[in-house]
C-alpha cells in the first residue's frame, strides 16, 4: 500500500483542528471515512500517529515527526496544482535549455536575475546543440529554450534574437598557409566540430562542399568548451561562434583563420511553450533578450 495525499490530508486536519470531527467537517466527508484514513495510514507507516482522549486527541512522538511530511507533502501537492492549472512554469520547474554559446556567456546572469526574482524556482538546465534542444522542445520536455535554427513544431513560438557569427579558428602555434584561404585549402588539415546533430556539422559540411572537396580528417565533440581545448592545443582548427572565442582571440592564444568564402551565421531564437506564455514567461524572454544584448553575444 502506498500513501495518498487525502491520508496525509486529513492527518494534517486533525493534528491542526484537535479533533477527528472537526477534521472531518472541514474536509467535508463523515468522521467514520476520516477515521479509516488514519487507521489505513497508520498501518502503513507501522505506527500510531495520535494519543485518544475521549473527543480530543493528541500527537505521538512520531505523530509530531510526520507532520514536518505531511507540511511538505502538501506544500508540494498545492504548489503543482497553482502551477499547473495556471500554466506557469515559474511557479515549480523551469526547464531550460540554451545551445553552448548562451551558455558561456549569458547562462551565469540568468540564473542570478531567476533567484533574486523567483527565489522558490527550481530550475533544470539542458546545454545542447539544435538537434537536442529542437526534439526535447517538441516533446513537451523543455519550457524554454535559445537555439540556433530550430527544428520544431507548430506548438512552439519562434522569436527571433539575432545571429551567431563563426568564424574557423585555430591555435596561433598552428602554422597555416599565409594569405586568405580557401575550403580546398582548409580541408588538408584536421578538422573537428560538433556531432551530426548540431547545425553547426551542417554549416561546415556544406562550407566544404563549396570547394568540391571534404575534409580530410574530421573528429566531433559534444562539448564546446573540450573543442576549444583541443583548437588551441594545435589538435586541429574547429568552425566556433565568434563571441565565445573573444578572449581568446584578444589574447593571441587562437586566431580567426581568413577565408575566401564566407561562413553563413546563423539565426538563433528563442523558443517556448505556447500553452505557458503568460505575464511572467513574458518577462523572462525579455531579460533574456537583453542579457544577449547587454553581451552582445548575437548580432
């Protein structure tokens, strides 16, 4: 037998309200029905719960013990149902996810602006390329999301936020050909990019097939963070956003690769939930856009 939550309820009324009648009057069934919990949960936790006086009763010890629960439990129970029948996933779990580039720069900010502003929030967070993001969007699994060139169905609104620029770059103790290169060029050396689920794999293939040869070598990696160790070790040159490299541009540890053949950027958005938008979603998708900007980590 499992507890169920009018068990726990009616438990919590006649610890508040002192008494199995009074209980039973709020709760609005008969005492003998409000009674019958108790015994079935009693039998379930292997204890009694209440000490019986005649018409009033008091705790037990782990009557006293199980309240903390049963507060808990029902706190909980009441919040999924405002949060539900309201359709506001800032009321329980925002479950959020954001490709690598927002990430880096902006996930820090939004996370701070979300726990000054919602301090009960709980939040899940899911870093992925489009493929991911896009599918986990489809299926309900997501509430939020900025992704570069979504994937998704007629149940998600698509808001526009600007473009992320690439760039190919490579380590500075790399020795690349002098002058502007070209994909026929680039493609001698070892290549390494995200998964074939990640825009950014299509970007590069298609790059490459301007020049009517593929890559001679090519490694993935999920992780854009490894990526860039790996870039700026020598291991081979990588197609990386602009902005995340910034710093590492400025300080000479990598540099932006020239090419005869620019690399199309791509248009990122952010995605959410139709069902769910209301006032405070809203307001979320607007610091969101300003966090981008304030970065300015699309174009």
């Amino acid at each position: 037998m499992a507890i169920t939550l009018a068990q726990v309820r009616a438990f919590e009324r006649i610890a508040r309200l002192g008494s199995f009648h009074a209980a039973a009057q709020h709760v609005g069934i008969t005492q003998p029905s409000i009674s019958h919990r108790i015994q079935d949960l009693e039998a379930i936790l292997g204890t009694e719960l209440f000490i019986r006086n005649g018409p009033r009763i008091t705790l037990t010890a782990d009557g006293h013990s199980f309240l903390e629960y049963a507060d808990r439990l029902l706190e909980t129970a009441d919040e999924a149902a405002v949060r539900f029948k309201k359709r506001n996933p800032l009321l329980g779990l925002l479950r959020l996810g954001v490709n690598e580039s927002f990430a880096h720069v902006c996930l820090t900010d939004l996370m701070s602006h979300l726990e000054q502003q919602y301090p009960k929030l709980m939040t899940s967070v899911t870093v992925g390329d489009t493929g991911m993001i896009s599918g986990l969007l489809n299926d309900h699994q997501l509430d939020i999301a900025v992704i570069s060139e979504p994937g998704v169905a007629s149940h998600i609104q698509r808001v526009p936020i600007g473009r992320n620029e690439l760039a190919w770059v490579a380590s500075s103790k790399l020795k690349l050909p002098s002058g502007i290169l070209t994909p026929s060029d680039l493609a001698q050396n070892h290549v390494i990019v995200s998964p074939q689920t990640a825009r950014l794999h299509t970007t590069m293939t298609n790059w490459f097939s301007l020049g009517g040869r593929p890559p001679s070598r090519v490694s993935t990696c999920n992780s854009l963070s490894v990526t860039l160790l790996m870039i700026k070790s020598g291991f081979a040159i990588g197609l990386v956003p602009v902005r995340v490299v910034a710093e590492e541009l400025a300080r000479g540890e990598l540099v932006a690769v020239p090419v005869t053949v620019p690399v199309e950027a791509h248009r990122v958005f952010l995605c959410y939930q139709i069902v769910e938008f209301g006032p405070d979603l809203e307001a979320i998708v607007a610091v969101t856009k300003e966090l981008i900007s304030h970065h300015q980590l699309f174009r």
